[in-house]
C-alpha cells in the first residue's frame, strides 16, 4: 500500500481526531456529540476491599474511600459525566477508569467521547458534562467571550509540532526555517497555532505568501489540517498526539516538537475544565475528581505496559504510536493545574490577537487541586508525589 492510500486508511480508521487545542469557532445549540458517544462505567474495576490478594485495605483512605470521606467530606454528587476529545492526552481520566481509582473514590464515572471544544463547553453549560478536558486555548477564548467556565487541572503539557513532506527536508526537528516559502495547514484558535506564531515571530519570518515567508492555511479541526497534506498545494501541517507518530510512519519529517523548543518550554496544552459555579457549589467531587487523578498520573509513572493498554481502550490506535506519544519525551501527562503556565500564554495569546485581555483569575481554581493533593500526600507520600507537591508550588 503507498503512502497516499495509507494515510487515507489511517484517517478513516480515527474519526473526529479533533485534538486539545482544536477551537471551532461555529456557535452550536446542541451540546450533542456528532458521533455516538463512547462510555466506559467503572464496573472493570473490582473493588479492592473485597480482593484478599491485596492488601489496600490497611491503607488509609485507598480502600472505598471510606477515609477520604470522612477527612473531605463526601462528594455531594457521585454521577459523574466527563467529555474528552480523541487524543491520548487525557490519558489520565482513561487510567482513573480502567484502574478502578474513580471508584475508590466514590464516584461513579461515564466517559463520553466529543469532536471539539466548543461542543465540550456546550456540554459544560448544559449540565449535560461535569468536566471536560479543553485546549488551553479555546480555554482561554471561550473565557473571555464571558462563558463562566474555569481551569481546576491540567491533563498534558506540550504535545504539539508540525510535520512537513519529506521533499522539503532530510531530517527531523529542522526548525520553523524549513516552512518558508511553504503553504502550512493549521487550526486556528488552537495553541499549535499559537506556537508556530510565537515560533516564526522570534525567528523574524512573517506570515504571508513568498519565499521568505510561511504561508498558515486554516482549517476547521486538526483532522482536516492532516488530511490536507494529501493536496500537493499542501506543504506541511499542524501535529498533535497522534498524528506526529501517525505522520512520521508515513515518511513525513518533524519540523519541530514544541517541548524541544526553548519558547515553548512547559506549555499548556489540555486542561480539566469545569462550571465556574459547579466547582464552588460541589467542592468535595471535585476534590474527589482530583485524588482519582492524581492517583492515574502515579500510576501511568509506574506501570508503563498497563497504561498504554489503558489508553487503547478509548483511543483506537496503535499500541507503539501511544507508547511513543506518551514516554517518548515529547508530552507530559499531568494533573497540575499550572497556572504560571496557562497566565504566561493568556498574555501570550492576546499579544498575537486571539482575543482581548481579560481577568483570567475568576476563571482559575488551583484550591481543588491543593486540597486533592495535600490529602493524599498526608496519607504516605512517595517521590512521585513529592515532585508533584514540588511543582505546583512553583507554578501555582
């Protein structure tokens, strides 16, 4: 099979592949998902107080959250609805599912696959989704459009990079310099797209057609800006787990990964996103929401094997690609909510125009995420929690 017919293959195979930073910009009166929901119960996980092979119960608070509870309070609301997009950077809502850790918890959690951020927000404002995981970007976009929508956790950090045909250059990561004079297929309102321009703006290239300059064509979802690299108009286009891994099996070249990029170091990508109101009014599910995903970070620190066998039951790809999208160093999968991060690229995307400054502190919870962790560090730390007290501290 050539390239051409196995790319066209492997789209087929990944409908709706919209990706963290995806923002479609239509206003939608349903919050619907286009394509049949997948839900996954939490029922695959037994419950560990009744498995004599393991020993959870003589910990505290591991073991039907019964601890937990009684130090948190309980969660005044146990039916949990999560919307995510179809990327493996929400691997950590897939792990606290598959590994039972909703459940220890007390909650009982149903994943819905979306196409894009504006039907997850939709989903938010409906009360038809309790979380979503949403692109920094259209985040901060819808925020400050007035959508009562607040950041209480991130899902990955980096992530992002664009891929271009291999006639244009022999190896990887040549840098934003390879796309001059190049036609480029990109989202906008997606934080690839702001990445490239804060890219190209510190390299002096401007954006527009001619031979010293990069040429950004927009498209409507990620999905359709890789698809577009089969039109010979089409030069080089936007990537995110996992179509970086998906474009290099095709022969393609990596133009650059932004978590390689001195500019983009510890940049936001997916965050847990939640009703500003939802997350005052119901405290202790949130708190519980995040234990369980705090639990799912350590876990995927642990079990590499088990964890990518997690993510394949949500995210229908090759177990190699999500291995390499996950542990190949280029995407860090992370419950902090690293406000330091998502400021610096508020401000960011206002300098290149995405929109109007806005007060983004109404719309940032970093207290769910501290009393989660917290809780959980005074019931037994380990190094993997300590280095995530370490860096919230310093991003917070």
């Amino acid at each position: 099979m050539n390239n051409r017919k196995r790319i066209i293959a492997i789209l087929a195979a990944l409908p709706l592949l919209t990706g963290c930073g995806a923002f479609n910009t239509a206003t939608e009166s349903s919050s619907e998902p286009s394509t049949a929901a997948v839900s996954h119960a939490n029922d695959a996980a037994d419950d560990c107080c009744k498995d004599s092979t393991k020993d959870c119960c003589t910990e505290p608070a591991d073991c039907c959250g019964d601890d937990a509870a009684a130090a948190l309070g309980k969660p005044e609301k146990t039916d949990i609805n999560i919307g995510y997009l179809n990327s493996t950077a929400h691997l950590l809502a897939f792990v606290a599912a598959e590994e039972g850790y909703f459940k220890e918890e007390g909650l009982n959690v149903t994943l819905t696959q979306f196409s894009s951020a504006s039907e997850l927000v939709n989903g938010l404002e409906s009360d038809k989704l309790d979380v979503a995981f949403i692109g920094s970007v259209p985040t901060l976009t819808f925020a400050s459009q007035g959508h009562e929508i607040s950041v209480f956790g991130g899902a990955m950090t980096n992530g992002h990079g664009y891929v271009i045909k291999p006639e244009f250059t022999d190896k990887d990561e040549a840098g934003v310099e390879v796309l001059k004079g190049r036609n480029v297929a990109s989202v906008k309102n997606s934080v690839q797209d702001a990445e490239l321009q804060i890219l190209l703006r510190d390299a002096g290239i401007e954006i527009g057609e001619g031979a010293d300059k990069v040429n950004i064509v927009y498209f409507d979802s990620q999905k359709d800006a890789y698809a577009a690299l089969l039109n010979k108009n089409i030069d080089a286009a936007s990537a995110y787990s996992p179509y970086t891994s998906l474009a290099k099996s095709q022969g393609y070249k990596v133009v650059y990964y932004c978590a390689h990029e001195k500019a983009l170091e510890n940049q936001p990508c997916c965050r847990q996103v939640a009703k500003t109101a939802a997350l005052s009014s119901n405290p202790n599910t949130y708190t519980a929401l995040e234990r369980a995903f705090i639990k799912a970070y350590r876990f995927t620190q642990t079990d590499h094997e088990k964890t990518v066998k997690d993510v394949k039951k949500y995210i229908n790809i090759e177990e190699d690609f999500i291995d390499t999208e996950v542990y190949g160093g280029y995407s860090v999968s992370s419950p902090d909510p690293d406000k330091k991060g998502t400021v610096t690229l508020k401000e960011t995307i206002v300098e290149l125009g995405y929109t109007d400054d806005f007060d983004i502190e109404p719309h940032y919870n970093t207290d769910i995420y501290k009393k989660a962790l917290d809780s959980i560090l005074a019931e037994g730390s380990d190094d993997i929690y300590a280095s995530l007290k370490e860096h919230f501290d310093d991003y917070e």
